[in-house]
C-alpha cells in the first residue's frame, strides 16, 4: 500500500472518525449554573458549529453540497454538512432563475460524505459540575481521510478529555480483481495527533488491526483548578472548599475517562 493503488472503477471505502470531546467545570450557585449554560449555548450555537466544520471540509480537501443547522430550545444544537470529494457541478435548481431556499430549510441529497456535529451541556443542580459534550463524525468515501481534521478539532474545543474512533469500512478493488480493506497504513490514531497534543494528554490506544477499528482515548494532563471555576460565586472559595472541588472535578472526569462510576 506504499504505491499507489490503481483501482478499478470508484474508490468505495468508507472512513469515519467518530470523536467525544468533554468540557468540565464547577458552578456554585443556580445562577452561576444557568448562566454556564446561557455561556455555552452563545459560545458553540450552529453559526460558530457551522464555521468549525466549514473549516474542517477545507482541511480534508472536501466540497460543500450543503449545510443544515439547528440551535435548540432550551439548549444545545446540531449542525450537518453534506461533502463531495470532487468539485460539484450545479443542479438545474442552483443555476435557474428563481428564489433561492431559506437557511433554515436547506435540502440536499447526500453525494459522498458529511461531517455532523451535536453538542450537549448538562449539569449536576446538586454537585455543581458542569460537562459540555460535543459529538462530531467525519465520515468520508474515496480517497479523502478524515484524520487530518484531528488537531484543528481538538483544539477548537476546551478538550478535558477526548474519545476517538476511527474505522474503514467496505472494500475497493484493484485493476486484477483484488479486494483492499484499507488503502493506507495506519498503526493509531495518536499518529496523526501534533506533538504538542500528545504531550498535553494522558493517551491510551485500543487497536482491532484485522477489522481496521482504531480507538484513542486523551485526558488531559495538567490540572488548574482555577480553569474549571465558572462565575462570580467560585473566586471566594475558602482552601478547604477548594480541595473539595478539585476532587469532585477530577472525579468527574476520571469516570468519563474510563467510562464507568468510580468510588469517591
């Protein structure tokens, strides 16, 4: 797979990197809690979504087809962008005369690929944490590779801990009839991760070779407790209250970590 492949007919691979990325803080107060919300619904609404992904299809050498987003009520919001690999000739309804659609009721029909993002904040009323969750899949056919979106990605988000799944599917098959599972190396995911990123982040792989499955999990390494404090009630902690919630937060983001509860 070190040359090129000479394929016949159409590259059917299918390539989807599937990432988590969390975001944990501490409010005290109700107010302080609904303002955190207010926060992140201003911060990561679809507009600012649709602009990370916009930047994404330019990363990964994609085309737009179309874009859908939506904010919800009370919270969160979702943004779809349909991608093609190769530029796209207009349809009849792009180039006639007539009104174009509104931006709230854009349609397309899927031609390759789409990359999709969903964000979800929550918080505990009682315990006071925070967790921001973003969704987002990239998945893409032919010849393009969602990988190389990682960094950009990860670090458009307050990333405290990052889970990362990337998976071919299908088969494509050369000019003498012989299929290919994969039409490049990879060993794992962390590979294509800066080296800033992974000496930011506490990283463990698990690896299915033989059904092409790859699976990176990231925590964050360093530990401020003053960049998990959200609103005004949280700068006049006492040390004692301090430590109780450091320990909370960091509990909080061991069990999103492994994926389990864990004991306090």
């Amino acid at each position: 797979m070190k040359s090129k492949l000479k394929l016949h007919g159409f590259n059917n691979l299918t390539k989807t990197l599937s990432f988590n990325i969390y975001d944990i803080c501490y409010a005290e107060t109700p107010e302080d809690q609904q303002a955190y919300v207010q926060y992140i619904d201003e911060v990561y609404d679809a507009e600012r979504l649709t602009q990370i992904l916009t930047n994404v299809v330019e990363i990964i050498g994609a085309n737009i087809l179309n874009i859908a987003r939506q904010d919800y009520d009370p919270q969160g919001a979702s943004v779809t962008i349909l991608i093609s690999e190769q530029p796209v000739e207009p349809t009849d309804s792009q180039i006639e005369e007539s009104p174009g659609p509104l931006k709230e009721t854009i349609l397309a029909h899927l031609d390759k690929s789409h990359i999709t993002v969903h964000t979800y904040p929550e918080i505990h009323p009682v315990e006071g944490i925070a967790t921001f969750r973003v969704d987002i899949d990239v998945s893409t056919c032919g010849v393009i590779s969602p990988l190389k979106a990682l960094n950009y990605l990860i670090h458009s988000f307050d990333s405290d801990i990052v889970t990362v799944d990337y998976r071919v599917r299908g088969f494509t098959r050369d000019v003498e009839g012989k299929k290919h599972f994969i039409d490049h190396e990879i060993n794992s995911i962390q590979k294509y991760l800066s080296a800033d990123t992974k000496a930011a982040y506490q990283m463990t792989d698990v690896n299915v070779y033989q059904e092409n499955l790859f699976h990176t999990k990231m925590l964050l390494k360093d530990f401020d407790l003053d960049n998990y404090l959200f609103g005004d009630a949280t700068n006049n902690l006492s040390a004692e209250q301090r430590e109780q919630v450091s320990e909370r937060v960091k509990h909080e983001m061991l069990e999103i970590f492994y994926g389990r509860n864990m004991p306090r």
